[in-house]
C-alpha cells in the first residue's frame, strides 16, 4: 500500500466527535450515504471503473451499501456486497488480531521475543545504512517482538519498499509480498514466492534487517512471519487457523486464500491504471487467486467481500462480539485498536499528522481518535470508529490506489455524510 492511499485513511477526521446522541436518529434516515453514492456514481461507468461497491455501518445494524456497475468491463454481472475482492493489505488488521486472541488466551506475549517461537531469529544482523550495503551490518541490539511484528517496527524489510541490494537478496530468496497476475510486466511481477510457510520464515531469518528493532516505522513483511508463529504457537496451518477461529465462528462465509472455483463467477477484475486507462491484469474467470498460493500470505493474501468484511469490522467495533457470539476477547481488541508504537517512534512524517499504529492497522490521534483501520494495494479501504460503533469501506480493484483521486474523494464524501447526520439533527 504506498503513501497517498494510507494518507487517504486520514480523511475520516472528524467522524468520531460527539455521534452517539444521533445515531438512532440515523438509523431510521432511508439515505445515510447520499455523498458517497454521488461518488461511486462519477466514477463508475465507460471511461472510469466498471464498478465498486461502499458502506457505512451503525452499530447494530446491518451496513448500507452502495454498489455500482458490473464486476468488470469484460464481465456483466452485476457488481454487489457479494462479490469478491483481491483486500491485500486488508489482511493484516485479520492476521493481527488473530495473534492478540492468543495474547489474550496467555498463549503468546506483546513484548514475548520472536525467537522464543522461531529460533532462527534469535541473531539478527542489521543494515549500517537503511536499504544500503547488505555486508556493512551490525547485531541487532535488542530481539524482535510480536509487538514489533504487528506495527511494523520489527526491522524486517519489504520488496515492495526496499531499493537498493537487499531488495535483491530478498527477491533471490523468494521472500515477496504476494501475487498479481499471470502477466509478467515491470509492476506486476513481484517474484516468485517460496514454497510454504515454515520456509518463507527460515529465510526471512537469513537476510539483514533495514533497521534496529522497535526504533523505526517501516512497512514490513510482519504480519506475513506472524502467519507462522500463529501456526507453531497453535500447531495448526495458518489459513486453517482463521477459519476456525475467525471467519466461521463470524459468519465469514466468502474470505479465502484461495478462491473455490464454484465462486470464481463472483470475482471481479483487478486493472492496472496506466494514466486515465484502466487495462486487465487478473480476470476473475482466470485469477491468480483461483490458484493455491504458495503459501498463506498473512500480509496481504485474502479475498473477501464487502458483506463478509463489513463482518469483521463489526466484530472489531463491537469489542469481538457478533450476532450475541464472542469470537474474540475483548481485552484482544481493546489492546489491538490502541496505540501499540514503541516508545520513540514517530508516525507524523510518513502519514502527513498525529497517528499511531496498533494490531496490523493505522491507530488515529487527536480529531481522529478512535479511528482504525487499513487500506490494500487494490484500491479497498476498511475503518472502524471505535468510539462509536461505525465501521466504513470502500471496494473497487485497481493498482496502484494513487493513480486516480477516487479514494480521496471517497473519503471527503464519507465525511461529508457523517457530518450531515449530526446536522439535520
């Protein structure tokens, strides 16, 4: 996920003040997006997206969602809440509290050293110069934590942010982010991964960190190595993990590593913006996602849909209950929604103002306290205000997201909404 669709996270300011008394006016209001839905409406159609899909959700109560278009411009079916989306970074904020439910459960420790589960990173050695030399390197001053590993302070690098000759060695070893397409174009191929995720991780030991561990904010392939402490702590593979304890247990009946092939007539089109062009890059009848991955990718492997998300942000802002079930603790998701920053790290520079970072997503400060959320290489965005309950989303599938102005836009007008409700009051 690059800079400008993270900043546009930083455009819900003001959706968390003073909402409570209103909501149960809202809820009754028959539009609760009219700005939005002008939104989703420019931008859908012959020259633009073939279609997308948005929702806001009030606490209990089902989401309204907004879908328009088809779910590609080779693909008439109606776009809808149930079509499926490559979420990518999305992920992260899944696999995240997956690990607080077993901080909570006693079964793994915030600050517990990575190598008490992976031996192999017990001796880290780091970049003297941050994407420099890969052979000018010291030891790691301190250990990698799980805190680190879910707030991207770990040191651990990423392929899609490094430059220079550790990029290199990490494409070498197979240590990318995830997958793209079957084409093979500059952009679209990130490499190819390793085979599994025990050898995913035993690589990954092998390479430098960019940085000391829990000095520096650096977008990391954490919460893809947290995938396999999961599975070691719990001795269950990783997707299988989730299912069972996540998406089933939450009703989640259409989020997957893998896409079934009986639900591919359900997976949109992923385009690639070059300038204001829009040309295919994963067709949903022949997705790359159809295929098994070469392993679960923790950070950035799912595929969901706008109604199955929407599930687990009301999971989130309802404090890990769902349809009177409690599926994570609520100690898991209070911790995991707050600030999990060590000390000294400064999050302003890169997101453009007061933020910190929790369990896998940006943490909001001042007019946006209470605000958690991520946002995925494909142009998808899920929020929760956990002051008050609501929980926000935008799904369409093009990379990168900063190509166009939609989601800024997206997000002005979702604003724009919510304010609207407190006015008409």
């Amino acid at each position: 996920m690059d800079r400008r669709a993270l900043l546009g996270m930083a455009g819900a300011a003001g959706l968390g003040a003073a909402l409570m008394p209103k909501l149960a006016w809202a809820a009754a209001q028959p539009e609760l997006l009219p700005k939005v839905r002008a939104v989703v409406e420019r931008w859908t159609g012959p020259g633009r997206f073939p279609g997308m899909v948005a929702s806001l959700g009030l606490p209990g109560r089902e989401p309204e969602f907004v879908a328009r278009g088809s779910e590609g411009f080779n693909d008439p079916d109606p776009v809808t809440p149930d079509s499926l989306f490559r979420i990518y970074s999305m992920t992260k904020p899944v696999t995240a509290m997956a690990a607080m439910q077993l901080i909570a459960q006693g079964r793994l420790g915030l600050d517990q050293p990575v190598h008490e589960i992976l031996p192999k990173f017990r001796t880290m050695q780091v970049q003297d110069t941050y994407d420099g030399s890969v052979t000018a390197l010291h030891p790691a001053p301190r250990p990698i934590t799980m805190r680190h590993l879910m707030t991207h302070t770990s040191g651990l690098g990423y392929t899609i942010v490094q430059n220079g000759p550790i990029r290199g060695l990490m494409t070498g070893k197979g240590l990318v982010p995830g997958q793209i397409s079957r084409l093979t174009a500059p952009g679209l191929d990130w490499g190819t991964p390793v085979k599994g995720l025990d050898h995913f991780a035993d690589r990954l030991a092998e390479v430098p960190l960019v940085a000391d561990p829990g000095t520096r904010w650096s977008y990391s392939m954490g919460l893809d190595l947290m995938g396999r402490v999961i599975e070691v702590v719990t001795g269950r593979p990783f997707d299988d993990y989730l299912q069972e304890t996540i998406f089933a247990p939450a009703g989640m009946t259409s989020t997957w590593f893998q896409v079934p092939a009986a639900e591919a007539h359900r997976l949109t089109t992923n385009y690639v913006a070059i300038g204001e062009v829009l040309a295919p890059i994963d067709e949903g009848a022949t997705s790359i996602f159809l295929d098994k991955p070469a392993f679960p990718f923790g950070g950035a492997g799912l595929v969901s849909s706008p109604r199955d998300y929407d599930r687990f942000l009301r999971l989130v802002a309802q404090f890990g209950m769902i349809d009177g079930r409690r599926v994570l603790d609520e100690s898991a998701v209070r911790t995991g929604t707050s600030d999990l920053l060590p000390p000294g790290t400064d999050m302003a520079a890169f997101f453009g103002g007061p933020a910190g970072f929790g369990a896998g997503g940006r943490v909001g400060k001042g007019a946006e306290a209470g605000i958690y959320g991520w946002s995925g290489a494909a142009g998808t965005v899920g929020m929760v205000d956990m002051v008050h309950g609501l929980r926000s989303q935008i799904f369409v599938q093009f990379m990168p997201p900063d190509a166009l102005d939609l989601l800024p836009e997206f997000q002005a007008a979702l604003k724009a909404d919510v304010l609207a409700i407190l006015e008409t009051r």
